[in-house]
C-alpha cells in the first residue's frame, strides 16, 4: 500500500549520502518527490529509521544542496528515503526540478548522469 504524501518522477540524479556528516555513498536516484527520493544503493543496506542526508550533487548547475532523511524502506530498487525537515529554499529547488522537465521525459542536463 502506497503511503507517499507527494508524487514521484522518475529522475536518474547524482547523489552522495553522508551519515554524521560524512560521507559515506555515491549512488543515483531512481525517483524524486517533494517528500522523498529512492536511491539505488546497490549491495549497501541502510535500517529503517537510520538518519542521513542526502546531496543532489551540482543539481541545477549549481552547488549541491544536502538534505536531511530518513531511511522508511530498502528493497531491491534501492531505498527509500523521506526528507526531513525541508527549508523553503530547498523545496522550491525540489519542485523547481520536478516541474522543469515533462512527465517522462529526460533528466534536465545539468542534472544528468553520463
């Protein structure tokens, strides 16, 4: 049963994961909403619970920008992560990405893995 309080986009993005400010994984989203993000982690399993942050890194062309989360699932698409405390200047980067690109359609350039 889907208990998401916002939409996802499918959205491949660069990503680094710090836990007590470190860092600690490079990975790739798979989907993006205002609330949250699903990481693929690979073999890396994190707890539920577990607090992290995570960075979209050198999104929108810009400096990355660090947000914190908590881990609520992990299976083999990744895990999931839902954010923790936004700013409004970190939301409305968030929908800024979310609403830059249509339904489906490519990751915006300068967010794009190669």
């Amino acid at each position: 049963m889907e208990h998401r309080c916002s939409i996802r986009k499918p959205m491949e993005l660069q990503v680094m994961l710090y836990k007590h400010g470190l860092p600690v994984q490079r990975a790739l989203s798979r989907n993006l909403g205002l609330g949250g993000v699903l990481v693929d982690t690979g073999d890396t399993r994190w707890r539920k619970n577990e607090y992290l942050e995570v960075e979209f890194i050198g999104a929108d062309g810009g400096q990355g920008m660090r947000v914190p989360a908590v881990v609520v699932h992990q299976s083999e698409n990744g895990t999931g992560l839902m954010f923790d405390q936004v700013s409004g200047e970190q939301r409305r980067r968030l929908r800024a990405w979310l609403f830059s690109r249509p339904e489906g359609g490519q990751p915006l350039s300068s967010l794009a893995v190669a």
